[in-house]
C-alpha cells in the first residue's frame, strides 16, 4: 500500500506525523545504546527518569506553563478526570458548574452529580450542540468549586474562542482535542486535561496541569489512591507504573511541535486548514457545515449531505480516494474531518478537491 496516499481524519485515536513513527521505529528495539526498547525498561531506570522528565519539561516549554503548575501524566483516559475532578476539587454537598456542550461535557456532568450538587450554566442538547456559549461570571453560582467546560468538542465540532470569564470561580477545562493545536492561556485555568491520542501521541497517558493551590491534600478516606491528585503529584506521576511508552510517544511529539515552529506554529496552519476548508463548506450546496459559525473548532469540522444515502456514497468515494475516517460520529451521523496537528494542509486540499468533484458529478 502506498502510504503516502493516505489521509487518516480519525477523532482520536489519530493521525500521528510520519516523522514521529519514522523516529519510535527507529528506536523501538534499542533505545540509544540501551540495548532494550522503551517498552521494556523499568519506569525507575536512568533512560526512562530522563524521558519522563524531558517529555515533562518540553510540555513547559511549548505549553508556556507557568511556575506554580504541576504537570501530571496519568491513565484511564479524559474519562477518569470526569471522576477525579469533583473528587479532589469538592465535597460533598459542595456546588460546581458545568456547561454542557458535547457528548463528553455531558458525560463529565454526569459522573460529577454522583459527588456533588451541579449547576448547568448552559445545555446545548436541544440545538444539536450547534454552538458554545459565552460565559460571564454573573452566570455562575458565588459559591461554586469550579467551572468546567469542553474547551473543543470533538463529536460536533465546536470550540470556544473566548474563554469563560469566571472572575473568582476556578477554571476547568477538557482541552483533549485541541491541546497543542492552538495556543491555550494556562494562566486562566486552574486545571486543563486532555487524552494524549487526539493531539498529542497514542492512547493510555492523560495529561493533567493543575494549578498547585488546587491540589488538596484532605480528601475523605473514601477517594482511591490512584484517583488523588495529591499522591500523584507527590509521586511525579510515578506511584504506580506510568504509561511508559505512551510517555516517550509524547514526548517525541513535543519535539516535533517544536520542530514546527511550537503550539504557534501549528496553530497558523491549522487556522489555514480549518479557513479553506469551512470557505468551501460555506460556498457549497451540497455540503452543510454543521457548527454555527463563531463556534466553529479548527480541529473536528463537522458537516452533513442532504440524505444518508448520499452521505454513504461520499465516504466510500473519499475512501476510494485515500481519506479514512471521515464518519461522524455514531451519535451524530454525518461527516466529520479531524484535522488535528499531524494532518498537512496537502490532506486538507485533496479532501476539498474530492468534495468539489463529487458535488459536480451530483450537479
Ligand atoms: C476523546 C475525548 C474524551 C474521552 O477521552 P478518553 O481518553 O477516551 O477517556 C473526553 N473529552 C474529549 C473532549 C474528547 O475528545
């Protein structure tokens, strides 16, 4: 198969930069003079300390992470936090906001009323998630721990451009699938997770940045061990085995972002992609772009044909063309184009190409 004809438009787990898998094949068998891959070492050993730490330090870096942030890479995906957020950040009986926009906002809402009382600030279910909202401190209870938003919402498309103003409320956010593809002011959050497999390697590790006056350290006897923000801070990630190799995959993909000129960088030619592509959408009358316009992500875009029937014909001529995984999500339908970091703009142009011609073959 000729790989370089493909373009893989997967949510996540995604396309990563051939550079990057050209890089762990490299070195999959042998780590530098190791004589033992990655995957073998002891999480505890000289190589793999110094991996977690350059990976950790090179996040800093290209994140802006201020001093007073503690990086943590954890497992069980963006899921777990949905649970280790009102776990650690509350009490029982204590409020905290959620603004429900996505499939996994809701999600979170979800697992957080199990702890504690939650407001919702802002439920976009009956419009489809179509948008985001603006959130001013005057929507948000006096008393609340937190307010947690999806920062990108990956199933349908949508991304804040201003971030909540939550004056004295803390800051919560889910960036999973536009970590590293736009700058994020960390300043303004008190706690930012993400899955690394939409924009920042493979599945397996979580990064969580939490500010340190955040991280409790009296939490009831109930919270597990491996759910405390505090023992794994205490630990550096490391009370238990770490997700080894999905810590060396991300660290060679905060490499590469520098290598691409940083979060910066990549965030202009993301901005290019995501333009060319909605300037299409806009101007076709076969394609509808499904995310209201001042919500739209440069990261998941999110489209519809008029019938299922011509929806199907259209991936499987993408697919004859090269392009992959451009479903929609199960709950949605449609289409949906990832068009996450490791994508190029070349990917983006041949599916804008495509969908010209198949438009004119239905005109
Ligand atoms: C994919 C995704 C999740 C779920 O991530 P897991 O690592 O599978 O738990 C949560 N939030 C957002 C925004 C996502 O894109």
């Amino acid at each position: 198969m000729d790989l370089d004809r493909i373009y893989n438009f997967s949510a996540g787990p995604s396309m990563l930069p051939r550079s990057v898998l050209r890089e762990a094949r490299e070195e999959l068998i042998s780590y530098g003079e190791t004589g033992c891959s990655v995957m073998e070492m002891s999480h505890r050993s000289k190589p793999f300390m110094e991996i977690h730490e350059q990976a950790k330090s090179d996040l800093r870096d290209i994140m802006n992470i201020p001093d007073g942030y503690t990086v943590l890479f954890l497992q069980g995906g963006a899921s777990l936090q949905f649970d280790m957020i009102p776990l650690n950040l509350a009490r029982e009986g204590d409020v905290a906001c959620y603004a429900v926009t996505g499939q996994f906002a809701k999600k979170a809402r979800e697992e957080a009323q199990k702890y504690l009382k939650v407001e919702t600030v802002f439920d976009g279910e009956t419009e489809n998630y179509a948008r985001v909202p603006l959130i001013t401190a005057d929507m948000l209870n006096k008393n609340a721990r937190y307010l947690h938003i999806t920062g990108n919402n990956t199933i349908f498309g949508t991304q804040y451009r201003n971030l909540p103003e939550c004056g004295d409320i803390p800051l919560v956010a889910d960036w999973s699938s536009a970590i590293l593809g736009r700058t994020i002011d960390v300043s303004k959050h008190s706690l930012i997770y993400a899955g690394a497999q939409k924009n920042m390697g493979i599945a397996g590790l979580t990064v969580v940045i939490i500010k340190n006056s955040m991280i409790s350290t009296e939490l009831p006897d109930s919270v597990p061990a491996m759910l405390r923000y505090d023992l794994m801070a205490k630990n550096d990630s490391m009370y238990n085995t770490p997700p080894c190799y999905s810590i060396y995959l991300a660290g060679l993909m905060f490499k590469w972002v520098k290598r691409m000129g940083g979060v910066q960088g990549l965030q202009a030619i993301n901005e290019q992609k995501a333009k060319e592509l909605y300037e299409y959408l806009d101007n076709s009358k076969l394609f509808t772009p499904s995310a209201e316009k001042s919500s739209r992500s440069i990261m998941n875009v999110t489209f519809t044909l008029p019938s299922p029937e011509l929806t199907a014909e259209f991936l499987k001529t993408a697919e004859e063309c090269g392009m992959i995984n451009l479903k929609g999500h199960r709950a949605v339908g449609g289409c949906r184009a990832s068009i996450y970091n490791a994508m190029p703009i070349e990917g983006v142009r041949k599916l804008i190409n495509v969908m010209q011609a198949f438009e004119l073959g239905k005109a």
